[in-house]
C-alpha cells in the first residue's frame, strides 16, 4: 500500500513537472509595450486586421497618436482575457473593437453567434464600468475563409453585422459599417481592397481609415462635451 502511495505522488510530481504554462490569451504580446504607455489616447483592440494595419499604414497610428493591439488570429473570448490588460489598463478615452471573423472560422473550437456577442457585450460593459468609450466595427465582407476553404462565411458574418449594428445603437456607441463600404454583389471582399478575401490591402485600410478616423473624431468631441 504504501509503495503504491509513493508510485502515485511520483507520477502526479512527474505530470505537474511536464505541465508548461500556457499564455492562451497572448497576454505576453504586449506586455512590455504597454508597461511604457501611460495613457493612450484611442486603443484598436482586434485580430489580423487590426494587428497588421500598423504595419500597412504606420503613419495612420502615428499622426492620430492611436495605439494597436490586434493579434493575429485571435477571438474574442481571446481578446476579452486580455482586454483588461490591453485595453483598461492603457486608461484610454476610447476603443475601436474589430472582432469575429476568427470566431466564426472556428479557431479555437466551435463558436456560435450567440457566443460571439456576449464576448463583444462583456467587452463594451467593461469599456463603460472604466469610463472608456466604445466604437463597433462591422465584420468585413468574406464568402470564403483561406485557412478554413469548406466554410462559407458570408450569411453568419452579415447575421453578427445586424447583431452588432443594432447592439450599437441600443447604447449609443458609434457603429463604423466597414461591411458596406467594401463588399460587392457576391457577398465578398471587392477584389481591390483585399489581396485573399479576408484581409484588406493598402486600399482597403486607407478606405477603413477615413471612416473609423470620423467616427472617433465624432466621439471624442462628444466626449469634451460631457
């Protein structure tokens, strides 16, 4: 009995050892960044598309002093782990939310709209609960997803948009439509604003850019108002 007490306590000893830390969220992405930010102005808290604008047009994020924090391939319940990190804990005015075409390809498991919306509400309410105010992006326009080829996206992407659209409205929070903007007759990315169907090229920022630009803009001054 005994002995078998000590095999037992060795191999629990043996599997906690072989365990390593996980870092799901990413939360180690930015973690050295944000510790030399005192306090951001707007905050772009999103996947892929938000993670890789910086790098298209720099110049965007430099001249309106908005910070990013877009990790490639996240969804949201990803981004909700880490909000408090990348977005409370920066003290910003404002954040710019992008999220859910990951979710809806299914990279971290099977994920249904309602599951996306409450991420994105619990999100919002945190954004309030710390005085930051919040803007809604839309999902952008896509009929097939590269890295997942056999699922067709494009009826649970403007089934999200019309969830999100109208959640924005209900509490006043800017709702930026970069969907419209972008899509063409077949539900798709227009071919010049994306070179795979899922990301915008320059073009397509630089279409994104004017929008989001106006609708910050429009809250920050709504902001100095109150």
């Amino acid at each position: 009995m005994k002995k078998n007490k000590i095999y037992l306590i060795a191999l629990m000893a043996c599997c906690a050892g072989s365990v390593k830390a996980q870092d799901w969220p990413n939360l180690g992405r930015y973690h050295a960044k944000n510790d030399s930010i005192k306090m951001a102005k707007v905050v772009y808290m999103g996947d892929s598309i938000t993670d890789s604008w910086i790098d298209a047009s720099p110049d965007f994020f430099a001249e309106n002093d908005y910070t990013d924090r877009g990790i490639s391939g996240q969804t949201s319940p990803q981004m909700l782990l880490r909000f408090r990190q990348d977005v409370i804990g920066l003290k910003p005015k404002l954040v710019v939310l992008l999220c859910g075409i990951n979710d809806i390809a299914g990279n971290t498991g099977p994920s249904s709209l309602e599951m996306i919306e409450a991420n994105i509400q619990s999100m919002t309410e945190l954004a309030k609960a710390n005085h930051i105010g919040v803007i809604l992006c839309s999902v952008l326009p896509a009929v097939r997803i590269f890295w997942k080829p056999e699922l067709r996206p494009a009826d649970s992407i403007i089934a999200l948009n019309t969830w999100i659209s109208n959640y924005a409205l209900s509490k006043h929070f800017h709702y930026v439509d970069y969907y419209t903007a972008l899509v063409n007759d077949q539900k798709d990315l227009r071919a010049e604003y994306s070179k795979d169907g899922v990301h915008p090229n320059l073009a397509g920022y630089k279409m994104m850019e004017g929008m989001v630009k106006s609708a910050v803009d429009g809250e920050l001054s709504e902001l100095k108002k109150n």
